[in-house]
C-alpha cells in the first residue's frame, strides 16, 4: 500500500502510518485493520468488480482514502 499525503504530516506520524499501511495488502486486511484499531470506516463505494474505494478517519482527525482490490 502506498501513502501519499496531500498536505505536510510530522515525520513519526507519517513513519508511523507507514508501518501500519504495510500490512493492509487487500480491501479485507485493511477493513480488518481498520476494525482492530477502533477507526471509522465512514464509506465504502464499489468502483468495478474489482475495485473498492475505502473512506476511514483515524482517531487524530485524519482521513485515509484507499483505493482498494
């Protein structure tokens, strides 16, 4: 999974979120993770058979877009 910030995040945070995306391979690990870590997964939009576009807000007010297979 590839981050890319649109605006300035702090380096441990962004080290951080990097470490946690490394292990979110598909859309189940990254609903799993989402899940595990108690984060809201705001919306889900079923782009083609096999793409899901994933809205999550993290407990810092940050906000994930995923772009998911």
């Amino acid at each position: 999974m590839q981050l890319t910030p649109h605006f300035s995040i702090p380096a441990p945070r962004l080290a951080e979120l990097t470490t946690w995306l490394d292990r979110q391979t598909t859309t189940e690990r990254v609903v799993n993770a989402v899940i595990a870590a108690g984060f809201t997964l705001h919306d889900a939009h079923q782009m083609d058979e096999y793409t899901i576009d994933l809205v999550v807000e993290l407990d810092d007010g940050l906000v994930l877009v995923y772009d998911t297979t």
